[in-house]
C-alpha cells in the first residue's frame, strides 16, 4: 500500500490521518453558504489559545485573506490563493521566511487552511480563455467557511472564559482585603483566637499567587482564601460567646478540683494527679492553647473521621472530644506518657486536636507517637501552634470534597 505524502517548506512529510480527515469533512461540509471573511478571522484571533496559534501566525493569515479578491467567503467560488512567499511576507509586516514558513505549517496543522500542492511544488493559477481561474495550486480557505459556526462557538466560549477569570480575578482581590481587615482586628484587639495561625495561613496563600494566574490557579486560590475567610470569620463571631460563658462549657478541663468525679481528667487515670497539680496553678496562662481559640465545629470540620468515636458515634462537647482523642490515642499506638505530656504542654483540648489531626494523617506517618512527641518538643520551645495545622487539614478537606464530587 503506498503511503501518501504531502509536500512543506520543511520537506516532504507523511499525509496524517487527522489531516486526511480534516480535508474530507471540509468538502462535505462545505454547502450553499457564504461568510464575511473578516469577521471569521476576529474569531479565529479570539480562538487562537484553544487553536494554538501564535500572533505571527494570525499575521500570516491575514496577510492571505488579503490575497482574496472580495471580502465573502463561498464555496461557489474560487477559494484558493496563490502568494508567493516573498509577497506573504511583505503583507506580513516583513515577517522573516523561518518564520513565515513556521507560521504556514502552523495554519494548516490547526485546519485553518488546507495545502494545494502542484506537481512543481510551486504555487500558481492556470486561467482559461476568458481569464477565469481553472486550476490553482496554494493555499484553500475553504476550512474557514466549513467551520465558521465553530470558530465563532470557541470565541464566545474563549469570551465567557475571560469574563469568569475578571470576576473571579475581582472575587479573590475582596476576599484578600477583607480577610486582612479581619485578621487586624482579631489582633489589634485581642480578640480570642490564634490570629498568629490566621495571618500565616495568610500569608501562605497568598505567596502562592502566580504572576500570571490561570483560571484554575484563581479558582483554586479562591477556594482557599474563601476558607480562611468563613473560620476568620467564625472566630470572630464567637467573641460574644466566649465573654459570656465563663469556660465551663467551652473550655473543659480549665477549672479541675479533685471533687469533681466527672472531670476530664479521669478519661486517663494514670495521669489524673499530675493534671491537677499542674493544671491548677497556671489556668490563665493555658488557657490560650485551650478550645476558646478554636471552635470545635472548625476542629470538627477540619478531622472529621475522629468524631465516629465519640460517646454514641458522635461528639457534641469538648468533653466529648477528648474522650474520643484517647480512645483513638490508643488505636494509634500512642503512649500514655507521650499523650501526657502533649497534655501538659499544649493542654488537654490541645492534645486532644493534635490527636486528631495525626489520625486523619495515619496512612502518612511512620510513628503517630513519635510524631506526637516531635510537636510537643517543639510547642515547648515555642516552635508549634495548633492553628496552622487545622488550617491546613481544613484546606486539604475541602480539595479532597471538591475532587470528589
């Protein structure tokens, strides 16, 4: 079977079957219909990313549109123009032969226009008696009129794409500026709420923004600002609540007397002496790594899988949720000592969260005690702070939901 070739300015190259298919529907296609041929062009430029055609190539095909001798486009006509490159290039803004050549190989690929070869491999016209064309060998723009319907359908599609990208664009710069108003107040006024955690989430998302965003990228970073936005937000809002309540409900394990049989502090016994002894005397001080910097609805949110292990299947209370944290301290092979001293120095609550956050990480930590261990060292040098953990957990949810549905 002999194979077909066609001929281009770099050489003689095998006749794809993208090509072959391409020519054939160009001819079925081509019926009783006319197009202004300029207007096809402004579509074809407005398409030009989904065609992936360059600037230069767009010159290129505007300088063979001029060759056409009237401005409608039908298949009742002649549709084939013959410049030479000389005269292609001159139109062209004197674009260089390399790269018209490029251009021209460019215009075909993307079905833009269709290659006539002649026996000579030359482009020319052989005219009849009367001086009409009979045969001519070039260009054929007959592409352009079988598939003005779908040049013009990518430039509305390429033009709605564009306005998304200026709202979103427009949507992410008012969630930037009002997520720094928030966070400026929550620290101004030392409002309660790990804002230090807040501003570094921050200031993370935005050093992720591209100099150069796609429509992706603004999706993407909107999602998460628009996050941060919803707990600055919530944190906010729990102001009043906080003031009111005077932690007995919110803050669990901060007032601890040993007469109190339901306390906290005996969901680990082994443990249960040394929590009153330290706990007691320095309540104020750490009370700022207790659940009031936190809602337990964000803590919830952000490690969802623990609540199933709460008392009933389900966790309504702080008290609920260190309850859980010890029950699946022991799943993960934590110790008791570990988890006591996590206790210590972040507080029960905030064991009871790094816990947490450590489970819904499981499949990618070697050693959930040691890994444990490592956080407390470092809260205690002053090194770690729970809020950029459930930040990012929050943010890693919310990716995995949208990737799931």
């Amino acid at each position: 079977m002999e194979t077909g070739y066609i001929t281009t300015p770099f050489g003689r190259r095998p006749m794809t079957l993208a090509l072959v298919k391409r020519q054939v529907a160009t001819e079925q296609t081509l019926a009783a219909r006319s197009v202004d041929k300029w207007r096809v062009f402004r579509d074809v430029g407005d398409a030009r990313s989904r065609l992936g055609l360059q600037d230069r190539a767009l010159a290129v095909l505007n300088a063979l549109l001029s060759f056409f001798p009237t401005t409608e486009l039908s298949n009742d006509k002649n549709l084939i123009v013959f410049p030479s490159n000389a005269q292609l290039s001159a139109r062209a803004n004197g674009i260089a032969g390399t790269t018209l050549r490029k251009c021209l190989a460019m215009l075909v690929e993307a079905g833009i226009i269709i290659r006539k070869d002649s026996p000579n491999g030359k482009r020319y016209a052989r005219k009849g008696g009367e001086g009409e064309i009979e045969d001519a060998y070039g260009f054929s723009l007959a592409p352009l009129v079988a598939r003005a319907s779908e040049f013009a359908a990518l430039a509305q599609d390429v033009a709605a794409e564009q306005r998304r990208f200026r709202v979103m664009k427009d949507r992410l710069t008012i969630f930037r500026r009002d997520v720094r108003k928030l966070i400026t107040v929550g620290m101004d006024e030392n409002l309660p709420g790990d804002w230090a955690a807040a501003e570094a989430c921050f200031i993370e998302i935005v050093g992720r923004f591209s100099r150069r965003p796609t429509l992706q990228d603004l999706i993407s970073s909107l999602d998460e600002m628009g996050l941060l936005h919803e707990e600055v937000s919530r944190m906010l809002e729990t102001k009043d609540e906080v003031t009111k309540t005077d932690g007995n409900d919110i803050v669990p394990g901060c007032h601890i007397h040993n007469s109190n049989t339901e306390s906290c502090t005996e969901v680990e016994p082994s443990f249960e002496k040394k929590h009153v002894e330290k706990f007691e005397p320095t309540r104020r001080a750490e009370r700022k790594t207790e659940p009031e910097a936190f809602p337990l609805s964000m803590v919830l949110r952000a490690c969802p899988e623990i609540g199933s292990f709460g008392p009933g299947g389900s966790i309504g209370s702080w008290r609920d949720m260190m309850s859980a944290a010890v029950t699946v301290r022991s799943m993960l092979g934590v110790s008791p000592s570990a988890y006591e001293e996590a206790c210590e120095i972040i507080g029960q609550a905030g064991a009871a969260i790094a816990i947490a956050c450590i489970y819904e990480r499981a499949g990618h930590i070697n050693s959930a005690g040691g890994y444990l261990r490592d956080l407390t060292a470092k809260a205690r040098r002053g090194e770690f702070s729970l809020g950029p953990m459930l930040f990012t957990q929050l943010r890693a949810n919310a990716v995995q939901l949208k990737t799931s549905t």
